[in-house]
C-alpha cells in the first residue's frame, strides 16, 4: 500500500512541477478561467453552500440542515445521524444507554460511543479527550443550538484527526444573524408507556454596524422516556458566540459554551424478562451524568487568494456515572454501587495557511496547518459494600476508594495538501503527521505506563469535473489512533501495557460519483477499508484485547428527485431513498470470514417531502437488517443466551409521518406541527454486552408535537 502513496505524492508532484513551469512560459492569464473563477477555500467545514461543497468533495459526504432535524422529529443528535449513507446509530443501550452519549459507527466500525469518527462541535472536538478518551459516553450538545451536521465519510483524514477511520462528523451551531432577531421552539413526545420528554431552544442576537455581532443559544431536553422507569433526562445546553470585523479582511470570533446533563440509564433486560415485559427496568439506581466548560477563539484574515485561520480553544470536562455491580460467588444474589468520577482537560491551538497559485493551464490551493494538543485526565473509582436490593430504598453511597489513574497526552500533527486544478480535474495529494506521548499513572497499582508514537499519514484524492452537474472521485487515505489511557491501564505486568495491545492504523478508499442538476440529486460510492489491528472492547473488568486486521467492503446510494418536473400538478414534492451495503469482517482468529458486531449489512431509507401552500407533508421509512452479537469467542453465539447479551439481533422497519402548517409572518412566523414515530409500532430491540449487559426495546409508537416562531 506504500508504494502507492509514493506514486500518488509523486504524480502531485509533477503536476505542480508542471504548472510552474507553465507560468515561465506564457503569462496569458485569459488562456484559463480558473483565474479569474477560482478563490482560496481555506478551511474544508466553514462551507456556506452546501449544494456547492458537496458537489465538488473528493469523496462521500452528507451534510444534514436544520429544516431536515426539525421535519424528522429529532430530539437528540443520534436521531439526526440515523439514515446517513453508511452510518449507523445504536439505540441507547449498556453503559451508553442515555440521551447524554452517542453511538455511531461508520461503514461497519464499532458504534459503541462513538470511538471511530472525529467529532467536532464547529472545528472543536466533543471528546474529553480526543487522544486517550475519544469514546463519547457524554455528547455535550444539545440539538437544538444545530444549523447544520456535516458527515465526511472520506476524503477529510489529512485535515482532521484522530481516529478518523470513519470519518469527519462536524456539528455547526446556529451562526450569529446579520440583523438582529431570534427564535423559539418547542418539541415535546410521548408513547404509550413512560412519560413525556420536551425539547425546549432559543436564540437572539444580531449584528451591530460597527462589525460586532452576538447571539445567545440555548437549548435544553427534560422528562422521561417509554421506559418503565429510570430514563429520565435532563440536559441544559448554553453557548455564547460572538464576533468582531477588525477590518474587512480580518474577523476575530470567540465561543462560550456550557453544558450540563444527568440521566438515568434503565438497563438491559434478561431473555426471559424481556418476554414478560420489555419495558420494564430492573436498574432503578444507575445514572450518568456530565457537565463542560468550554471557550474557543479564533482570528481570520481572508483575501481572494489567501487565508490564515488561527484557532483555540480549552474544554473543562467532567463525567460521573454510577452502576449497580452484580455479585458472584459468595455474593451471588447481591449488589453493590460503584461510581466512576472522572475529569479532563484539553487545551489545542491549530493555526492553518492556505494560497492559491494561478498559472497559465493550472491554479492550485496550497495549505499547511498545524495543531499542538495537550490533554490532562484524571479518573476515580468508588464502591459500597455488597447489598440485598430488595432490602433498600436509595442508592446507597459508595465510600471505598479503590481506584485512581491520572495521566495525559501531548500531540503535534503537521498537515500539508495541493488542490490542484488541470483542466477538468482537481488532485489533491496531501500528507498528515502526528507525533504523539502519551503516559497513564496508577497510584494504587503503583505503575507508571507510557506510549510515543510518530506517524507520517499520505492520502491522495481526485476528481473528474464531467459537467457542472456530474463529478467523479476517488480518493486514499490512512487513519492512525494511538493507545487510549484504558487499553494502557487495563492488565499487563509492571510498567507493561497488556500483550497484543498497539495503536491502531487502517487504509481506507474510495471511488465514486456525485450528481446534482437541482432536479435529480445522488451519491453512489463504493468504499474498502483495511484495518490493520483494531482492537477491542470486552468489559470493564477485562478490558481491551485484539481483534486484529479487519476488512470492510461495500456501496452507499443516495437519491433525491423533485417531481415538479414530471408535472407542474407536483410542484413541491420530491421523494428520495438511501441504501447503504456494508460487509465488516474479522480477518483471523476463531471469527475469521465472520460478521463483526452490532452492525448491519444493508440499511435502507425512503422518503417524501410535499409542500402546498403553508403546508408540508412528510413520509419516511428508515429499515436495517439484522445485526450479530456473537460474544469473543471461541464459539460464535448466534442463539440468544439466557441473559439476553448475546445471540442474533433481528432486522426491522419503521414508518414515520408529520404534518406542519406555516402561519407566515402576519403571527411571528408561528409555525405549528405534529407527527409520529414508528407509526405501526414495530417492536425491535438491541442488545449490549457491557457492564449494563442484556437486550433493550427499541421505540415503540412515539407521537409529538412541535412549535416555533421567529422574530
């Protein structure tokens, strides 16, 4: 696979070398339009024209709006993400099982909070810590601050890491308004069993005429959920942007955001419980809960042909849970609490260059950037004695302090890419490099474990401009992880991590096609990734093993069609339909040849949109085959186990629709909706292997209401 790296780098090179000497030749700046038509894009995720940037990224992407979230019913950002061309979203379940976490995996990859993707909050990562905590047990954003979700599938690893494998999810929060005005909305849902859930947002702000601009977001989720009990939520999400035009080049802008949120985790039901009532709760004392404080900075100076972006940002974090720990043994038939504190910091700078060159038959954007990372964490553990649960009330406080780890991590990555344009094709060679130390410290093992790491990761995209309308790409790429501070701490000898263990390294590609005339709209792409050594998770008390190389192979359609243009009688309707196909399979041991867990091989997503007058109508169906959990060998577990944690997860299809009615600006732009989820109340579930291990329903026929206005 190196070598052909080298010669992608190599053709770059020769392009470039070409194109210079183009400029020694003839100085007829009128022989190519790309002159006078090409400007610096700079920064890959400040795009404003989404058709525009989506028709020309080298490779998949989807980028979801804010009408999209609202007319789907979304309350939290796994709704959003669910239907995403080769993405796949986990109901809540296990150690994951609130609205406060996030399980997404991509093409395949694991979904368990979310470990495989770089995630970030307008350029800013979600994760505690990127590096050695990139798990997102707390995803501290609130829904209704979004503006938009950008998912890059491929073709973004050299600017953004770590843990990119599956890709680039960037969430963008409302932008402070030109003129001064704000909103409100209301969502609130309900099943037949649980209580009510209500997603409350705001915002005001504007911007004045000496350049100076602010907006106020907030946005919180409150009540409960179809569970029996115990799966309440309560998150507040508060954010302060700001901005200022120093002149009309340069703009600084500072974020402040503040995150809090506690939620009950229900638990995973027993094969036979399940049987008797799958909305029951068995675990009325587990929760999670989660605060953030963070600040972001950043200066930009823009001209036609040249920009420099510096970004900061710090992030405060801090997340607790605690969970019910079954006896054995002697204890069999007791429990006791045990209770994770845990805090980090993070602090970044990544200050990036991009110019634009233009020569006679060639223009080429070139960027270099630049992030340094430092990361702090700090984790506790705490346990009561063992107890009869039928003999209490409360949880019962845990005082035994039996674990502390503290470490951190320092990275540098450098990146440099040429975007270059000849004729009907762009290439853009690029390289990453990260140089990465890493240490974790156990007090009461009394061990002292460190990990440095130095990378150079190539990756190369193209593509061919057809028309304006249709573009082919391809592109390849490598993604690295180091070691995070639990596989460091988890088992070994001494100062010696666990046998097996390693950061991980994968190669991904891609071919594919994008299509957009405003009447027809579609994506087809076809992907392979080759992780080399991917490792993982099996419990808290085991911790991490290898699973070593994984292969994952498949297609990703996506197909949008207005039909106004069969008939004008249509004007305002348009369908569109997804189907994502993915195999992800162990390449040896006992699973070899075998499907990988918790993911499915096809996943399928039809829709219609009509608008008539003030209203609009919506029809969705989101399906997806079955899923395996067949355990970590030696045998691969396809009957459901007793417990409910193991055994083959049946595939299911669900319909939703909504209704809304716009009132216009006469009454504040009052716009009124309602609609429902899983309209034939399809029952399906999930399943978790974790310390909160057994099968979890999924939602039944949910209905909401929603409301908002604008002034």
């Amino acid at each position: 696979m190196s070598s052909m790296f080298r010669l992608s780098l190599l053709a770059g090179s020769v392009l470039l070398a070409h194109s210079a000497y183009a400029v020694t030749e003839s100085t007829d700046s009128d022989s190519s339009g790309l002159k006078e038509t090409m400007t610096v894009v700079g920064n890959w995720l400040d795009a404003q024209d989404n058709s525009s940037i989506l028709l020309n990224h080298p490779g998949a992407r989807t980028i979801v709006t804010e009408e999209k979230m609202k007319e789907k019913g979304s309350e939290t950002i796994a709704d959003v993400l669910r239907g995403i061309p080769g993405v796949q979203v986990r109901d809540s379940n296990g150690t994951g099982g609130s609205d406060i976490s996030l399980n997404v995996g991509v093409r395949g990859l694991t979904a368990r909070l979310s470990p495989r993707s770089t995630i970030l909050m307008d350029g800013v990562p979600l994760a505690v810590a990127p590096y050695g905590q990139p798990q997102l047990s707390m995803a501290p954003l609130s829904i209704g601050n979004l503006q938009s979700v950008d998912v890059i599938r491929g073709g973004g690893s050299v600017r953004y890491g770590p843990q990119n494998v599956g890709g680039v999810i960037n969430f963008v929060t409302k932008s402070i308004p030109k003129k001064f005005g704000g909103d409100a909305s209301v969502q609130t849902q309900g099943a037949g069993k649980g209580g009510l859930k209500t997603l409350t947002s705001t915002s005001v702000g504007g911007t004045a005429d000496n350049g100076f601009g602010a907006v106020l977001l907030y946005s919180g989720l409150h009540g409960q959920g179809y569970r029996a009990s115990n799966d309440n939520t309560d998150i507040d999400d508060v954010m302060l942007k700001t901005s200022y035009a120093l002149t009309e080049k340069d703009q600084l802008a500072a974020n402040f955001h503040y995150y809090d949120a506690q939620s009950g985790m229900p638990g995973g039901l027993t094969s036979a419980q399940y049987a008797d009532d799958p909305f029951q709760v068995t675990r009325p004392y587990d929760e999670f809960s989660g605060r953030r404080k963070d600040v972001s900075l950043k200066y930009k100076h823009q001209e036609d042909d040249r920009q420099f972006e510096l970004l900061s940002y710090y992030t405060d974090s801090y997340r607790g849970s605690g969970i019910e720990s079954e006896g054995s043994g002697a204890s069999a038939g007791k429990k006791r609490m045990v209770t994770y504190p845990r805090n980090y910091t993070t602090y970044g700078i990544e200050p990036s260059y991009s110019q634009v060159f233009h020569h006679q038959y060639a223009t080429q954007e070139i960027t270099v950037g630049y992030r340094y990372l430092k990361e702090t964490m700090d984790e506790k553990a705490y346990r009561s004695g063992w107890y009869n649960p039928a003999t209490i009330t409360s949880a019962p406080d845990a005082t035994d302090y039996y674990q502390h780890t503290s470490g951190g991590t320092e990275a540098h990555a450098v990146y440099l890419d040429d975007t270059i344009n000849v004729g009907n094709w762009t290439l853009i060679p690029g390289i990453r490099y990260e140089n990465i130390r890493t240490h974790v410290d156990d007090s009461f093992a009394d061990t002292h474990r460190k990990e440095h790491y130095s990378e150079p990761l190539p990756s190369m995209n193209a593509m061919y401009h057809l028309t304006d309308e249709w573009k082919l790409f391809a592109n390849a790429s490598t993604s690295f992880g180091s070691m995070q501070y639990f596989q460091l701490s988890k088992g070994g000898n001494g100062n010696d991590p666990a046998p097996g263990l390693s950061a991980e390294k994968a190669h991904t590609y891609e071919v594919g096609t994008r299509f957009d005339d405003t009447v027809w709209t579609g994506e087809f792409t076809l992907f392979y990734i080759d992780f080399d050594n991917q490792l993982q998770y099996i419990s808290n008390t085991v911790g991490w093993t290898s699973l070593g190389a994984t292969k994952h192979k498949g297609l990703e359609l996506a197909l949008t069609y207005d039909l106004s243009d069969l008939s004008r009688a249509l004007d305002g309707a348009s369908i569109y339909s997804s189907y994502s196909y993915t195999k992800a399979t162990s390449d040896n041991g006992d699973f070899a040849g075998k499907d990988l867990p918790f993911y499915s091989r096809s996943v399928v997503t039809v829709g219609s949109r009509y608008q008539t007058g003030n209203w609009v109508w919506n029809v969705d169906s989101y399906a997806q085959s079955k899923q395996r959990s067949p355990g970590t060998g030696p045998n691969y577990i396809t009957q459901e186990s007793a417990d409910g944690q193991f055994g083959d997860i049946p595939g299911y299809m669900v319909w939703n629709f909504r209704g809304e009615y716009d009132f216009g600006p006469q009454v504040s732009n009052l716009k009124v909706g309602a609609g429902v989820k899983n309209l034939f109340d399809q029952r399906y579930y999930t399943r978790s292997n974790d310390n909160n291990f057994g099968k979890y329903v999924g939602d039944p026929r949910i209905y909401f209401v929603q409301a908002s206005l604008a002034f």
